[in-house]
RNA sequence: GUGCCCGUAGUUUAGUGGUAAAACUCCAGUUUGUGGAACUGGUAUCGAGAGUUCAAUUCUCUCCGGGCACC
C-alpha cells in the first residue's frame, strides 16, 4: 500500500524526483507539506487546502490526543473521513512538543537559535514545564494543566487510531542550546525509542518514518543516521536544528543523506522559508513540512516572487497590482494589494483566509516548479 | 453677556516648581515538526502669548478653543 520510488536522480545535485504511494493516493515530490495541527489549515477548508496545490498534510499527536481525542476521530472513521480530506496524510509524532512545550517555552526560543544564547543546557536539565525519563514524557496539557505521559508505544497507539497514511517515531527534539553531553543522552533516547516505535507499531496500512536526531554536531548525525537507516521504517523525518547558518544545515543534510537508505523518503521537519526551499532540496529532501506560509499568512505576510510583503504597511493601500504578477492563485487572479492591504489592517478574518490561500499556492507553485526544473535538468 | 470647569503623543487619560508616563492607534522589525499569539524599537517645542522665578507643562494674567450653568 506504501511505496516510494525515485524516478529521477539529478546529476546536478543531490535532488531527486520522486512518487510517494499511499492508500489515500500518490505525492509528487519533492513536496511541501502544510501544517493542520488540529486536523484543519488553520482558516481554510479542505477543498480551499487541495485548489492551493496541497497534496499531502501534517497533523499532530499531542494536540489531536488532548482535543478531540484519538477515540473521537475513530469514532468518526479516522483522521481522513474526519476532516474530509481524500490525500494522503501524516502525523507528527509529539516529539516536537517535548521542545517546544519543555525548553522552548521555558526559555522562549523556537528550535532555531537567531542569535547566541548564554543559556547552555547540558546533560541531566529537566525542562521545567514537563519530564523527560528514558520511558517517556510527562506532559502537562497547555489547555488545561492536566497530567499526560507520552511514549513511542503510546505515540504509535493514537497515531493508529488517528489513522495517517503516514506516522513518525516519537523522539525528542533537543533544544538548540543543548550542548554535547545533552544530545549525546538525548540522542540515545532517541534511538532506544524509535525501536520501540517499530515494536508498537500494528497497522499495515500506514507507515512508519524514523527520526534522525543529533543537533549540530556532524559525528551524532552521521550515528543516527546509519542507526535509524538500519531500521526498519519505511521513511526517515529528519528533526532538530544544524547549527546557525544555512550552509551548516545543507552540509549536515548531506551527511545524513550519505547515511541513509537511498531509495527510501526522507522528510525534513518543519524547515521551509522560501530561501530554505531550493538547498533542502537540492540536499536531497523529499518532503518537508512548515508552518510559515500559513503563520505569516495570519500575520498579514504575503510570499511573493518579490520577496515577502508585509501588507499590514500603509504604502500598500493605494497598490492596485495583485500580490504576486507572476502568480496564478484564485486571490492574485481577483483581488489587488490594497484591498488585502486594507482587510489585514481592519482585522478581517477573510484576511487570513486570502493571505493564507495565497501563500500556500506560491510554496506549492514554488515546488511544483523544481520539480519541473529537476525533470528538464536543470536542477 | 455673566459665572464655573477643562485644553499634556493620532486618541483616551496620568503627572510634577527642576524640560514628561500609560494604554490603544500609527511607523519599522522579529516569527521555521502553529495561539488568529507574543515580543522589540520609533513617534510630544505639555493650546498661544506675556509675567513671577535661578528654573514654568505645573503659579498669575490675556487671548484662542471646548464643555456646563444662569440671564
């Protein structure tokens, strides 16, 4: 039922062209892949999801366990027939929110670090909010406090009963502050649990990625790695941050390519500005998921061939031209700037729906046209 | 016409005889496995003029503008 197959290796760089099979249909990658948290793109309907080009979504394990519940969605016949979407889905494990509920929250950064941080975590740090033990994560629910404990068998049940056509291996994202010792603990953690994840998992209609942990440091990358591809998962999610540059990431993405099965997926978690795009890519991802088209999209941010235009700016209210000229998009084809200019400052929510439609087309033109460019040779 | 009260940032308000503070707005940013969130900067000749004083946004007078009451 799952399958992947690379029908082009680039001889330009390391991309690949490739078809990405699942019950729910086929995904051409590489792809993008927005965010639905909570079983939804935030301000769009599934059918508005799929005109943007969309071909397969995220959905989350820890927020969809707290709300509705996994029983719930079951209940309902699954993720799919829940939330009416007919593509392929995935779910993110919760591993991500060991972070970003942990450290994260307690130190108020996200998994990339912009500029230097005193702050050093190290081997033995509990984050305060939650505890991480080698048998799982105490969580407490950001909604109401209450106690919840997930590991990779719990992880995989409710990724089970939610149903993706993709699942991924509870991990735990280290901070970017994390110093050796820190990742190195983590990193095994990491590693005892994805086998447990493979262990749990029942279903044969849905597959299973393994994570790739390690932080920035080469050697625990290339570890995890030829750890994980050994496994047997049907893809790898590669997670965490590499280190503070660009360049930094797409040489640590090499090193992790060379580690891997080859003709297997590889899905970079949560990387994708514009500017991320093409290396990732050329550095041989397949999939990668990120929530910037959509947050900035309800931040009035629109994602042009120009650059991002922030049309909360006044400038913009006498601007007659679309968003985007070169852009084919329902909103572009309709509406000039400074009338989204005006909605973005009067608050209007048809505001985030026009900018959140807009900029998911421009990710998923943007990639539809690598993939074009890889097939011509010419990436 | 007479009496009383009030004029401080775009707006609504603090405040003090030693050259001003907050909220929202506005302007500019930050945002990478998702709070429609949060945060960081920036923006004032304290209605005008004169007087008292070492020093006036603060006290006094005149004018201008607004409000209320009375005739």
């Amino acid at each position: 039922m799952f399958g992947f197959s690379v029908i082009k290796n680039s001889k330009k760089s390391h991309a690949r062209l490739g078809l990405l099979e699942t019950p729910h249909g086929t995904v051409e990658t590489p792809a993008f892949v927005p965010v639905a948290t909570q079983a939804a793109v935030k301000v769009l309907t599934e059918k508005e999801a799929e005109e943007t080009g969309s071909q397969l979504l995220i959905c989350n394990t820890y927020h969809l366990h707290l709300r509705p519940g996994e029983k719930v969605v079951k209940k309902h016949g699954g993720l799919h027939a829940f939330m009416q979407w007919k593509r392929p889905l995935m779910t993110d494990s919760g591993g991500f929110q060991v972070f970003s509920l942990g450290f994260g929250r307690e130190h108020g950064m996200g998994k990339i670090l912009k500029e230097k941080s005193d702050i050093s975590v190290t081997d033995g740090d509990q984050p305060a909010k939650l505890k991480i033990t080698d048998d799982g994560v105490l969580f407490r629910s950001h909604i109401d406090g209450r106690e919840l404990f997930l590991n990779p068998r719990e992880s995989l049940r409710i990724q089970g009963a939610l149903g993706a056509d993709i699942m991924i291996a509870f991990d735990e994202c280290p901070p970017p502050t994390a110093d050796y010792a820190y990742v190195k603990t983590s990193l095994a953690r990491t590693h005892r649990w994805a086998k447990e994840s493979l262990d749990a998992k029942r279903s044969m209609r849905q597959a299973l990625y393994g994570v790739v942990q390690g932080g920035r440091f080469q050697d625990l990358r290339e570890e995890s790695a030829r750890f994980i591809g050994k496994l047997g998962f049907e893809g790898f999610a590669i997670g965490g941050e590499f280190g503070a540059s660009k360049r930094a990431m797409t040489r640590m993405l090499r090193v992790v390519f060379m580690s891997l099965p080859p003709k297997k997926p590889r899905h970079l978690l949560g990387i994708g500005h514009p500017e991320d795009i093409l290396p990732i890519i050329k550095s041989g991802v397949d999939t990668f998921d990120c929530i910037v088209p959509t947050h900035y999209g309800r931040r009035g941010i629109a994602f042009t061939s120009e650059g991002k235009l922030n049309l909360a700016r006044s400038m913009f209210l006498e601007d007659k031209q679309p968003l985007d000229a070169s852009c084919e998009c329902f909103v572009c084809g309709t509406y000039a700037r400074g009338y989204l200019a005006h909605l973005v400052r009067a608050r209007e929510i048809t505001a985030l729906r026009l900018l959140t439609f807009h900029n998911l087309h421009f990710f998923n033109a943007f990639a539809a046209g690598i993939r074009a460019r890889i097939r011509e040779g010419k990436i």
